[in-house]
C-alpha cells in the first residue's frame, strides 16, 4: 500500500484488532471539514419494512448478512446441518475426516421433490494437488446418512494452516449440481492432542467466493458525544470482471441495527480506486459491544447488475475510541458468514459427544 502500514502487535492481530499509527491518521480537524463534504454522498434509501425486520433478525443472529439484497445475487435459501468427524494419526501423518451423516437439507424444488445429495471434501490452500474427496450419492433423502471416511496425508505443522471446504451437494444427471450449503472449517482450531476425535453439528451456509480478492483501507475516529467518524481511503489489488476489464468501484457503509447508510463516489475503469471519503455515523459509546460497521464494496454495472467484490467487518467491541483505529484489511466473502473462532468452522457449531473414527 505504497508504505501505509498499521503498527500492531501479533497480539493485536490474533484479536483481529489493528491499532493506529498516528502519523498516517487525519485529525479530527480534518474530520470536521468533511463534515461539509459528507453531504454530497449518497445515503442508501429505500428499505421497507420487510427488508428492516429480515435486516434486524439477521443482526441478531449474529450472522454479517447482505448490506442491501438490491446489490446482492439472488440465491435459494440455505438450511441443514452435517455431522463430522475429526481425528489426525500422528503416525501415520494422516488426517481423518469421517462424513457421518446431514438433516433437514433443502429440497430441490418448489414440488417438493427430494434432493439426492453427496458431499465434497476440498483442503484450501492445496499446494499438493489433492484430489476432491467425494462420498456416494444418496438418492431421494433430506438426511442422509454416509459414514464414509476420508484420508489426507498432511504433516502435523500442515494443519496449522489448512480450512476445510465441506460442500453439500445435489447430483444432478445434467452435471450442473446445485451446492445445498457449506462448511468451512479451521483445522488448526483442533488440538489432537488433548483430544483425538472431533465431532460436531454444523450449520450449512451459502457457498462461500473464493475469488473475491483485494483490500480495503479505512480510517475510524471518535468525538463525542456520538459521533463516529468513518473514512474509506482506497482499495487496493481487486479483480477484474469476468471480461477482463477493469471495475467501477464504490463502497457502501452501514452499521446493523441502525438507519443510515452511506455510499462513496463511483470510480470508474480502475482496480485500485482512491475515495479519500468520510462519512459520519451517530453512534454512543455504550452501543460499541453490539454494534459493527460493514464496509461492502461494489462494482457498479447498470446493464448486468452490481457485483459484491467483497467485505470488510470491523467489531466496535474491539475499538479504542480514545487510541481510534487505521488500517488495511482484506475484503472477503462476508456475507455468508461470521467466523466462530472456538467453532474452528465458519458458521454457527454445536457440539455432541465424540463419535469415534473406526
């Protein structure tokens, strides 16, 4: 980012915190004169009240849901849960994944017709090459059971930094399956040692996009009595469209639970747009252990509809009013899901008695 670092601690970063470095943070005077500029920025209107409850239940939930579904791709509900299994032989130097069994997945259509599922196992990043493992198909059956499992042979520092991609799938005779929903799992959220077999419920969520790519850099300030004071200052390294063109890029900006929305200016035919925006939400400090601002950037395209290049979520339970925050954070598929770091898995985890691997 042409010099523009964050100073933080390893610790900072292992709670996802970045702190401030003074020398690259506006001062609040400059905040203020934005204020006057602030106002030519577009607000995001037009929820109705359908819209504010799906927005307020998915808050909630606890869930990062769609900013706004007008600038969303329309996807078919996701519901169901997988049992899995974990269990790493240090002997062998190989790591077990048992696919036990799901329930309550989608049907396919609106008459209701059974889905025949399978699931997809996939490690990311995959530097060896592995091949997809895949259980049978079970045809006609909202919970199926598999029991099958699965072998990788990876070393024990491997699974420091390995995810899991487990896809729950609908086999379809024309080859196009239709992805029931997904897992993605930490395995370096499992401690084999303390504990040889793993065994969870998860939740299924949207398939998650692996090619969103790129970073966001922003700035949040405090004064009070309320005001936060939110500046986008560039993105950087995003992907092309699908044609190979550069995108025409904005950010939109909204805190869950609240009204306001706000947007920066288009900037047109680039992959590293520069806004230098800021924006100003009224939030107190007594709301900051509930509340987090969502930065979601867009490429604008009138004639096929806006395409998600990703988000950033930033938690206020973390923020320092009194130190405020700058830094450079990768945009990613946050839509989908929140990560549940004692879960190890992207998603809502619920734990049962161990099943073990035989």
């Amino acid at each position: 980012m042409g010099g523009s670092q964050s100073h933080s601690s390893p610790k900072d970063v292992e709670h996802g915190r970045v702190r401030q470095n003074p020398q690259k943070i506006y001062g609040l005077s400059r905040l203020m004169n934005a204020k006057a500029d602030h106002n030519r920025t577009v607000a995001i209107k037009g929820w109705d009240k359908h819209d504010e409850n799906m927005k307020n239940t998915q808050l909630l939930k606890g869930l990062y849901k769609t900013l706004d579904p007008t600038m969303m791709k329309v996807t078919e509900d996701v519901r169901g849960e997988i049992q899995l299994s974990f269990k790493y032989d240090f002997k062998r130097s190989l790591l077990l994944v048992k696919v036990i069994k799901c329930r309550d997945l989608r049907m396919r259509d609106l008459r209701t017709k059974m889905p025949d599922p399978y699931v997809r196992l996939i490690l990311m990043p995959d530097e060896e090459g592995m091949e997809p493992k895949k259980t049978a198909v079970t045809r006609g059956d909202s919970e199926p059971r598999f029991d099958e499992i699965f072998a990788f042979p990876l070393d024990e520092l491997e699974l420091m930094s390995l995810k899991m991609i487990v896809d729950v799938l609908d086999d379809d005779i024309t080859g196009q399956d239709d992805n029931l929903g997904q897992v993605i799992i930490d395995l370096n959220s499992f401690n084999f040692k303390e504990n040889p077999t793993h065994t969870a419920w998860y939740m299924l969520a949207r398939e998650t996009d692996f090619t969103v790519a790129g970073d966001l850099e922003i700035t949040l300030a405090y004064q009070l009595p309320t005001s936060l004071w939110v500046t986008v200052h560039r993105a950087s390294r995003l992907p092309p469209r699908s044609d190979g063109k550069p995108a025409d890029v904005f950010v939109k900006m909204n805190i869950p639970g609240t009204k306001t929305f706000f947007q920066t200016h288009v900037k047109k035919q680039t992959l590293d747009p520069e806004w230098e925006e800021s924006f100003e939400f009224e939030v107190a400090k007594e709301e900051f252990g509930m509340r987090q601002v969502i930065f979601h950037a867009i490429d604008e395209d009138k004639d096929s509809g806006n395409e998600s290049l990703g988000q950033v979520v930033i938690n206020l339970a973390d923020f320092d009013p009194d130190q405020g925050l700058y830094g450079s954070y990768k945009l990613a598929d946050l839509v989908v899901s929140v990560s549940c770091r004692k879960a190890g898995a992207y998603g809502k985890m619920r734990m049962v008695e161990g099943i073990p691997i035989k």
